[in-house]
C-alpha cells in the first residue's frame, strides 16, 4: 500500500526502528532524497503529508548505531552512554510505501556541517539509521473552502506531499520560498492549485523578507480558509500575524510550525 493520501492504522510501532539507506539522489543543489526500508517500515503509520520522523543517526561516522528499545524512547536516549548515544533530528515523511517496506525523507543541505546534513551528503546503500513515527498537524477541518501553504526549503515536503494530494476539485494557493530557479522541484498541482516559487536572491535561508511582501499583495480568495505555515521561526511568525491580524484568519485555522531558527550573528 503505498501511503500518499492513505493512512495506515494498525499496529503501528512507537519505538525507534531500525533502517536502511536504499538509494540517495539530489533533487536540487541543495535537496537530497533518501530511500530507505527496514523490516518494520510497513508498520511505521501515517497521519497525513507533514507526518513527522525523527532521524536516528551514529554520534561519529566510525560509530555503530544503537536504538532505545522502548516506547519510552525518550529517557532510554538519555540513559546511553554519550559514546553510544545517538543524534535526534526531525524530519518530514515525502513518501511512505508500506507494502514495499519503503520510506523517502527529504534533507536540505544547509552548508552549517551539522550531523544530519552532513550523514544526507554520505549516505550510501546499506548505511544504517533509526527511523520513529510521531504523527502529523495538518488538519483542514472539514469546512474549509480553499487552502494556503507557506513554507521555505524545510517545508516543503510537507507542502508539496500536500499539495499533490489534494483532491481534483480543490483550491489551494502554495507560496514555498527557495534560493533560485534551480532550487525549485517538479510537484504534480491540481487545477485549482497555484503553486509559487519565491526567489531569495543572494539571501541567506532566513534572510529574507520575499515571503511576506509577496503575501502582503496577493488577493486572497472568498470563503473559509485554512492554512499551513512552516519553515524558519521568524518568517512563520511574521506570516501568522499578517494572516490573523490583517487579514482577519481565525487563529484556530491557521497550523504554523518553526521548523528551524536562524541563528544570531
């Protein structure tokens, strides 16, 4: 069963699993795709298009991996010796394939050399990681009549799974904020789906205020919305004030997530 817009429900495991790396290939300068599988993937669960992993990693590229053996994963991890202890990132399910055992995670190179970003340019086929599902935020509730999606590099697996499951007849306005034309990937839109890719510039990721200018002057359709804002902690904020305050969005109708946070200089 391949999971897009289908949710696997039974025996769903809550303790970290066990995977390993199938293919890793770049989508954009900056994006790699990596396939993995386990023996456990098809009872991994799925909530919806931004359904959260947390990433398992070796704490050193000699290292072996070792997992918390328990739903209580959390005090078992802090219990480890550091040697052995592993890094915990989050991450975005792209694609979940239970009957193939098969789990796609996008990882943005951030150029900073930290552990995940660093482990996504290495990754080979049969490199071993920790994979825990942990559920999903994206909810439309069911009165909804269109949708907006705003996002940077970080969301946009969430935006894009999203997008694409959308049904023939939705209406939808995805906003995703990228470097260039390069960094920007095919996504299979609806008709009534308009996505925008939003340019930085020379900009740094975080950098830049491209996302709400291009907001503050788009007309937003009639009738009852819902939307989904994630990416870097500042941007999400500020797009969350202009959609509640300005442009009057129920706040309950709007998720937003900071997914990362740019640091001070």
């Amino acid at each position: 069963m391949t999971v897009g817009s289908t949710l696997v429900e039974a025996g769903v495991i809550r303790r970290p699993m066990l995977a390993e790396v199938v293919a890793n290939r770049p989508l954009t300068p900056h994006l790699r795709r990596i396939t993995l599988t386990g023996a456990e993937i098809d009872r991994f669960g799925y909530d919806g298009p931004d359904h959260l992993v947390r990433i398992f990693l070796v704490p050193a590229p000699d290292a072996d991996l070792h997992l918390p053996d328990s739903a209580q994963w959390w005090p078992a991890l802090q219990a480890m010796p550091a040697e052995r202890r592993p890094v915990v990132r989050n991450y975005t399910v792209r694609r979940l394939d239970a009957g193939r055992r098969e789990l796609d995670i996008d990882f943005v190179l951030h150029g900073d050399g930290g552990p995940a970003s660093a482990w996504a340019l290495r990754a080979a086929p049969g490199d071993r990681i920790g994979v825990l599902s942990d559920g999903a935020a994206y909810a439309p509730p069911a009165d909804t009549d269109w949708q907006l999606f705003v996002g940077d590099e970080t969301a946009m697996p969430a935006i894009t799974a999203a997008v694409e499951a959308l049904p023939p007849q939705a209406r939808a306005i995805a906003l995703i904020e990228v470097g260039s034309a390069e960094h920007e990937i095919g996504v299979r839109t609806p008709p009534g789906v308009t996505l925008t890719w939003l340019h930085r510039g020379g900009a740094p990721a975080g950098g830049s205020d491209v996302v709400i200018r291009t907001l503050r002057d788009l007309a937003l359709p009639a009738g009852t919305p819902y939307a989904f804002v994630a990416g870097e902690s500042a941007m999400v904020t500020t797009v969350r004030r202009h959609l509640c305050t300005e442009r009057g969005i129920a706040k309950e109708r709007v998720y937003f997530g900071g997914y990362w946070k740019l640091a001070p200089h």
